[in-house]
C-alpha cells in the first residue's frame, strides 16, 4: 500500500515541471498581463475609463451607443485574455504541453483585437459623420425672418438642439456664427438673457457674438469623453502584439541577411544603378597580344607610345590584373571592327566559404587584338596567349571571379580557395 501511494505521488509531480529561472520569469510576464487585464475590466465595470462630464442637450441619450459599444470592447478583451493567461501558466507548467496550438490561439486573438478594434474605430468615424448630417441640411440658415421666428420648435428639434448648443457651449452657428446671416438668435450673444428673440444681422456688432462653432466644439467633447478608453486599448493592442511585431521584423531581417548573401547585392545595385541612373553597363574584357613577334623593347616602346596620346584611368597594378572594365558601347565597336571578334566565356565565383548556394555566373571577352591597334583602351594591358598573369579576374561584393584557367586553359593552374 505505501508502495502504491508513493508511486501515485511521483505520478502527481511528474505532470508539472520542476520550478526554475526561465519558468518562473515566463509566469510573471503571464501573471502581470493578467493584471492589466484585470485592472481594465474593472475600470470599465466602474465606468472610470470615460469621463463623467455630462455633455447636456440630449447628447448623452445619442451617444448612449457609443458608450455601450465601448464597454463591450473591453469585456471581450478582458474575457478572452484573462482565460488565454490561465491556460498559457498551466501550460508553461505541465510537462507535456501543447505549446502549437496555444500560439495559433494567441494569433488568432491578435487578429481579432486588431479586427475590432479597427471596427469599432470606423463604427464611430460613421456614427459621428451620420450625426453632422442632419445639422448640416439647414445651412445655411437663408431663410426668412418669419419662418426662423415662427417656428415652432419642440425639445427633439434640430434647431432647439442648436440653440440649447450655443447657450451651454458658448458658440454660435453649426460651423461659424456666419450661418445666421440673416439674423441672430439670443443664444449667440455675450452676458445677454436668453429668449427666443431674433436680431437682424446689420444690428449686431460683430465684437458681442460668440465666434466659436457649435458642431466642431460638440464633436470635440464627445471624442474627449472616450479619450482615456482610446488610450489604453491602444496600449493595450500595442503591448499584445509587440513580441510578434518583434518577431517578424526579426524574420525580415534574416531573410534580407539571406538575400544579400545568396542575391549578389553588390551586382544588383550595380544593374540598379544601370537602369535608373542610365549609366552605361561596363563589361569585364581581356585584351590578348595578337602579333607578338616584337622583342620586349618594341612592345614598350609602343606602349608608351599609346599612353602618350590618351590618359590611362587606373595605374595601379596593372600588370597584376590584365581584366580591365569597358563599356559595351565599346565592346560592341571591338564586335563590329576586330577580326577575329571578342570571344564570350561564362565563369562562376570562386568564392564558395561564405554560403554554399551563392553560385553565379558570368560572362566576359577575351580580345585579341594588336600591339598599337586604335581600338585599344587607354588603361589596357596587354597579355601574352602563353604568359599568365599571377592574377587575372574580377569580384562584385564576396564574389570573386577568377578567369585565369580560361584566358590560358593550357596553363591549368590547381588552386585550393582558401576560406
């Protein structure tokens, strides 16, 4: 029997894990959120998330909705979060926990918070557009004096409304006190008794009329009332889907570290550069002695030849690295004049340590072309066909370019890239 119980016991602590620092830590995040979560509900159990200012002339009763709709919100937040909170601690708990479906859970809640929350902000974009309207179908105020003094005006009516407006708020007019441009009621003055007396407008001095307009000022208060609401369920949306924000900007991050590993920025921005700028594309071109029956002395001697009449734009290391960059404009002249033409060659980088899919390929020419030609660039350098250079190639980036076991195949050179 005390074998059994005892094994029973190992069976009831096994099902949740043993405490430590990251469980511990993981449920006070939990449990403060469920705090908040709390403390909103409560607020809005006791209406301290809407001021108490009473926005008189019936507006109250019109905008009962809004406030209703409001309230609704935080319960269904409230609700939902506080029963995702006691399951996430039970989870984070047990043993064998279920964390997938939790986390689409929580996705989906996200997704409904934000969906709501953008709904009922249009909801009351809509309501207070659907408000102005009928206001709004009286101006302006055009009409006799006869028909603004003898109509007889009941509490519910537009203009008593308007009236009781500009008596409470200090204003006059819907949206200026030029809506009265025939006469004034009392309601627009300063210090004056209120009655239901008309003045013509050519009688009033503009200095005793309140200039403020009633229906923005209206509108104003209303937002006003739910301003604090607004505020903390943006907070609130704010502090629930920051660690997924965080999360996807980290995933766009390390996709865009992939791609300009993977991509070839560097050849990229340079095609970029190509199109928007209009900049003409530059070629990698490997200019070969055609005729090389002249000693060494006659070689240098036309090459300073050459180098007296044009100006050379790189000088650094020439000998080193014979590729040389040109524009196709120009390739397309060694096309049309050379015989025999460029040749075209395609060369993968060399560069393979970084990333093991960053492979691309290339093309370039290898020229043959005499000693002296015309055709010549001014920065070329000349190669023997049996005379390799110690390097011979291009990089765009991380990418290297090696052409020297093109430009002399008999010459195969064994390199082992170092990484």
């Amino acid at each position: 029997m005390c074998e059994e119980t005892d094994n029973s016991g190992e069976k009831k602590k096994s099902f949740f894990r043993k405490p430590d620092g990251v469980l511990l830590c993981a449920t006070s995040v939990v449990l403060i959120y469920a705090v908040w979560c709390a403390v909103a509900l409560t607020l809005a159990v006791l209406g301290q998330l809407w001021s108490n200012q009473s926005l008189k002339c019936g507006l109250d009763a019109e905008f009962e909705v809004r406030l209703e709709n409001e309230t609704r919100l935080v319960y269904v937040w409230s609700g939902l979060n506080l029963v995702i909170c006691t399951v996430l601690v039970l989870e984070i708990w047990r043993k064998h926990s279920c964390f997938t479906l939790l986390i689409v859970t929580v996705i989906a809640i996200v997704v409904m918070m934000i969906w709501t929350f953008v709904e009922l902000h249009n909801e009351e974009r809509r309501e207070i557009q659907n408000f102005q309207k009928p206001y709004l179908a009286l101006l302006p105020f055009t009409k006799t004096n006869e028909l603004l003094t003898n109509v007889q005006i009941s509490d519910d009516d537009i203009l008593n409304k308007v009236n009781c407006w500009q008596i409470e708020f200090k204003c006059c007019g819907l949206k200026g006190f030029q809506d009265w441009n025939i006469s004034f009621p009392s309601s627009c003055f300063y210090n004056e008794e209120h009655t239901n007396s008309w003045v013509e407008s050519s009688w009033v001095p503009r200095r005793n009329i309140h200039e403020k307009a009633c229906l923005p000022t209206v509108i104003s208060l209303v937002e006003k009332r739910g301003s604090t609401f607004w505020i903390i369920m943006t907070v609130w949306l704010t502090v629930h889907t920051a660690p997924f924000a965080i999360g996807f900007l980290a995933m766009v991050v390390g996709c865009s570290a992939t791609c300009l590993l993977i991509c070839d920025p560097s050849h990229m921005l340079n095609v970029l550069q190509w199109t928007i700028c209009g900049r003409e594309k530059m070629v990698p071109v490997v200019f070969i002695r055609k005729n090389n029956n002249r000693t060494e002395e006659e070689n240098m001697e036309a090459k300073e030849d050459i180098r007296k009449d044009c100006v050379v734009l790189d000088t650094e290391d020439l000998d080193d690295n014979p590729l040389r960059m040109i524009p196709v404009s120009l390739l397309r002249r060694l096309q049309e004049e050379l015989d025999p033409p460029p040749v075209q060659h395609w060369v993968q980088n060399s560069h393979k340590c970084l990333v093991s899919s960053s492979n691309a390929i290339r093309e370039f020419y290898t020229v043959l072309v005499e000693e002296g030609s015309p055709l010549l660039p001014c920065d070329a350098v000349l190669v023997d066909a049996d005379k390799p250079t110690r390097v011979c190639g291009w990089s765009e980036g991380h990418k290297e370019f090696n052409v020297e076991d093109i430009v002399w195949p008999q010459d195969r050179l064994n390199r082992n890239p170092q990484c």
